[in-house]
C-alpha cells in the first residue's frame, strides 16, 4: 500500500533542506529591507510633528500674511513669503527653458564628439558644485561684473545657475525614458528630427520633464548661501499682504534667510516664530511637490504605450 | 530585361573597427520582389539601413560604395545644395526626407507610434506637408485598406494605435509606410511578431502591391522567400553568397552548396 508520505507526487514537493534553507533567506531579507523603509520614514515624520508642535502657537493664516513687528521678534512673515515666491518663480523661468532645450539638444541631436562629451562633462560637475560656490559666482558674475546690484534678479539668476544642470539631467532621463523605437519609426517615414522631437518625443516625456523642473522648486526655495551673497536682506519693509511688493533691482526678504536671521542673529524673538517660519517654508515645499506628483500620476493615466 | 530600381556597387559597412558588410554588389529590379535570405548578424538589416540612410543615426557607422535608386547615389543626398546653386539638373532626391519616403521600410517589431490609427498613418503625409484634412482621410482610408486592416479599425480611427493587438500593429506599420507613397518598400522580418494567419494575409497584401512598387523582403523564413520571391539573395556573414531567381535557389542545385544547405535547413 502506498501510504499518503511515501506516494511519488507528494515527494516531489517535500521541501529539502536547501529549499528551507532560501525560504529562511528570502524571509530575512523581505523583513530587513522592509523596516529599513519604514526607518526612513521616521525621521521625517519626527521632524515635521515636532516641527508643528513648537511652532503651533504661532501658526495661522495671520502669520504668513503679516509683516514682522517690534524689531522682527513678533508679528509674521509676509515680505520674506513673497520674497521667496519672487526668487522661485523668476530663477525657474530662466532655467526651466534654457535647461530644458539644452537637454533636448543633448539628448537627441548632439552626436558623440568632444565638444558635447565635454558639455557632458559640464553639466554633471556643475550638479556637484555646492551651493555657496554658486553664491561667489553669482556675486561676482550678476552682483558685479553685469551691474545688476544686490537685487532679486541677481540672486534669482543665481539660483537658476545652480538648478539648471540638475533641470537638464532630470529632463534627459525623462527624453531617454521615450522608446528608441519611436524615434526610428517616425525618421523611417521621412519625418525630420524636429517633426519627431515635436509630435512624438515632447508629448510623451512632458510629464517627467515637468516632475523634474517643479522638484527644483524646492531646491531653490531652501537654499540660503546664494540669496544671502546676492539680494536676500536682513529686513525690508512692505505691506501687509501685498503681493507685488518687490521691484526687480531690489533686494528681498526671503524665508529660508529668515529662518536664518531670527534663529540666530535676533535676540529675544518669539519663541515659537523660527518654527512657524520653518513649518511655512516646509508646507509650501510640500505642497508644490505634492502638486507635482499629482500632476504626473494624472499624465500618467493618460500615457500612451 | 526590367529596369533597374536599385544598383548597389561595392557596398561595404562597419560599425567601428568591425567590417559587417564586404563590399556586396547587387541589382534589384523594378516591380519584383527582392527576398533577402540569411542568419542573424549577416547584415541584412544594416543593408536596408543603409538603403533609405537611416544608417546616419548609428555614430559609429562607415559606409563607402555606392547605392544608386532611379539612378541617383543616395549616399551624396544633400550634399547637392552648392551644385544646385550653380543651375545643375534638379536631382531626384533633394533631401534624405524625400529618400525615406521613396523607400519604405516596416521594422520587425511592430511600432504603433502613441497616436491615434487616423494620425498613426496620416503622420508621414503632415510630415511631408499636407494638410488638407479630404486628402488625409482618403490617403488614410487607401493605406489601411491596402494593409488588409480597415475593416477592423475603420470603427475606431481615433483610438489609441497601441491599444491594437501584435498583428493589428504590424498591419499598422505597413500602412503607415504606404503612407508616404514610396516606390521601394522595405520589409524587415515583418513577420517574426505575427501569427501565421496574419502573416499569409499580409503576404496576399505583398502580391497585390508588387504590381505598383518594388519590394525587398529581408525574412528568416526561408519558405517565405520560396513564397512571395521573384528573386533571392543569399547573405552569410556580410557577403553574397548567391543571388539568382528563385527557381535556382530553391532548386535541387543551386550553385553554391552552402545554399543548398542553408535553404534545406542543412546549415545556418
């Protein structure tokens, strides 16, 4: 009689010792590298609650609204709020085209010869250059040598310098991610670079290109050493919740510089304020990137292939 | 003796310091079907690349000898600006565009570009210039019924081209290089992704198209060669084996024993 153990299909899956030897394995490193992701996430949550909880006096729509009062140890955040939009949003205009259209040369006209292995070359240690580094730069190019001043174009055009190699890296990725295959259907039919780049390529990697422009948003509204060289001051007095306080060849507040002045070089500030600033400066990086994601789960759904 | 489509005179390709293709020397005839036999890394497909220049795109590629179609040597092909200048006959071709759309070529996996069918094959016609939306339609119309595929799509002409299935796609991409009008239709291993049912339609499709525009027919299948060829050329490791009409190649005594036995399945 056969019994049930010893029947032949039943010992074909009767686990050996190897095969309980890698399902050990394979559980052990399933676990290890799962709380190693929920590790990471620790921090972050740590931060931002503490973040919350000390500046929680302080946080209202008011804050970000008002201006600083009684010498910047009370009242809001308004004119360094602005300052940063300002900042943000002229740097991005000037290197999100140029970046952009330098990486589609790159990335689909420039052939494999020195110059554009040098422009390579360029572009990836410019990503590595640190930030005060460009704060000199800017200083001696914009501040200077162009005469533009101690002024929100200076620090903008600053910052666009140092997000432009990083905007053109993001943009290849998100060019290269396009099937080759496209490219060589389209100039099969006698359809010319551009006519491909246009109708074919751009549509498809528009929502990665756009990913990595609005994720230098952040980049730019936290760095403090380039603005702080070349047009972010101390104080600047504006209205209270005026939007277009700022001229161009002015100087500005600006909230990552603020976060600086009031923690370190204002005495007797309201303890609770350095957090609240720090929570705004955070939330509104948030909530760009959050936007951002959200732009490309939407283009996403919509992909083609 | 028919006229000559396309005279290639000691073409010879490499790709860096590797020789792929020993200067080959060929005629293809007008209004035949040109099979190209052979085993992978041959250089079948470099050859048809080379044919309609999209062998410019690969850095590392040299080529020298030349091609000629209608006479004309492709590979000068928009060098010709200054002689134009100086009041020369107007060439056949003025540009590398203008080659591309004379020589059609269907890639071996199908491509259905992330458009619409309708502007999956109207793409190449707005690339050239037209615009006139009756045009479009009727070309449209023309290049998916010659492709065996209109009666399934002509439903939907406005959904997603790579929703289709493998076939569908593949019928797809002939249309679309029907689009364009070409007098040389290049196929490479059109069939390698389709289910044989397809295949034969597509086939029938080639027969009937024979009777306008010359086609070169790069297959794998050497049955298929048998098939649809008027002649074949066989291709082993960057040279012309034999390059003789189909009853010589598929006969019992083809000229060169390596071809007997490649077409046998002695060999390759």
């Amino acid at each position: 009689m056969v019994t049930n153990e010893n029947s032949p299909d039943q010992a074909r899956f009767t686990k050996t010792r190897f095969g309980r030897r890698t399902e050990l394995t394979e559980r052990i490193a399933k676990t290890v590298f799962f709380l190693m992701s929920v590790a990471m996430i620790v921090p972050l949550v740590a931060i931002i609650s503490y973040l919350v909880i000390r500046a929680w006096p302080s946080l209202s729509l008011e804050f970000v609204l008002d201006v600083p009062r009684k010498g910047m140890t009370q009242g809001g955040i308004w004119p360094a709020f602005v300052g940063t939009v300002y900042l943000v949003f002229i740097s991005l205009a000037v290197s999100a085209p140029i970046g952009v259209m330098a990486a589609v040369y790159l990335n689909e006209y420039a052939k494999d010869n020195w110059l554009n292995r040098t422009i390579n070359l360029a572009v990836i240690n410019l990503a590595g250059v640190p930030s005060i580094v460009h704060a000199l730069f800017g200083l001696g190019a914009f501040v200077y040598a162009a005469r533009f001043g101690y002024s929100i174009l200076s620090a903008s055009l600053t910052l666009a310098i140092m997000t432009l190699p990083v905007i053109i890296a993001s943009t290849r990725e998100a060019l290269a991610s396009v099937p080759m295959s496209f490219r060589e259907a389209c100039w099969n039919v006698g359809a010319t670079r551009w006519q491909t780049i246009r109708s074919i390529v751009l549509p498809n990697s528009i929502s990665g290109i756009l990913t990595g422009v609005i994720l230098q948003v952040s980049r730019a509204a936290g760095e403090t050493a380039p603005i702080m060289f070349t047009g972010a001051v101390f104080f600047k007095s504006i209205e209270r919740g005026d939007l277009f306080a700022y001229n161009l060849n002015e100087q500005c507040m600006a909230l990552s510089m603020h976060l600086y002045t009031v923690t370190t070089q204002v005495p007797k500030v309201e303890e609770s304020i350095p957090y609240a600033t720090a929570v705004v400066l955070l939330g509104s990086v948030l909530v760009v990137n959050a936007t951002a994601i959200a732009f490309r789960v939407w283009l996403r759904a919509r992909k083609k292939w | 003796m028919p006229d000559e489509k396309i005279e290639v005179r000691n073409l010879k390709l490499s790709y860096g310091p590797r020789e792929v293709l020993h200067g080959i020397s060929f005629d293809v005839y007008e209004n035949e079907i040109f099979a190209v036999i052979g085993p992978a890394q041959s250089g079948k497909t470099s050859l048809l690349r080379c044919m309609n220049r999209t062998i410019d795109f690969v850095a590392n590629a040299r080529v020298s000898g030349t091609i000629k179609v209608d006479g004309q040597n492709v590979r000068k092909i928009g060098h010709s600006f200054f002689k134009r200048l100086a009041g020369k006959r107007p060439p056949r071709f003025s540009d590398v565009f203008e080659l591309r759309r004379a020589v059609g070529m269907v890639a071996p996996l199908p491509v259905g570009l992330p458009l619409s069918i309708y502007d999956n094959v109207a793409f190449a016609p707005r690339a050239s210039g037209l615009t006139r939306r009756a045009d479009l339609d009727a070309i449209v119309e023309k290049c998916l019924r010659q492709a065996a595929l209109w009666d399934e799509v002509k439903e939907r002409l406005h959904s997603l081209g790579t929703k289709l299935s493998g076939g569908q796609q593949q019928r797809l991409t002939i249309a679309r290089a029907l689009s364009h009008q070409p007098e040389v239709l290049c196929l490479d291993e059109f069939s390698i992704a389709i289910d044989p049912v397809t295949t034969m339609r597509i086939e029938d499709v080639l027969k009937e198209l024979r009777k306008e525009i010359t086609i070169i027919l790069v297959t794998n299948l050497t049955q298929q060669a048998r098939r649809l060829a008027d002649r074949t050329m066989f291709l082993w490791n960057g040279e012309i084996v034999e390059l003789d009409s189909n009853e010589v190649i598929f006969s019992d005594s083809p000229k060169d024993r390596k071809t007997y036995e490649y077409v046998n399945g002695i060999f390759g």
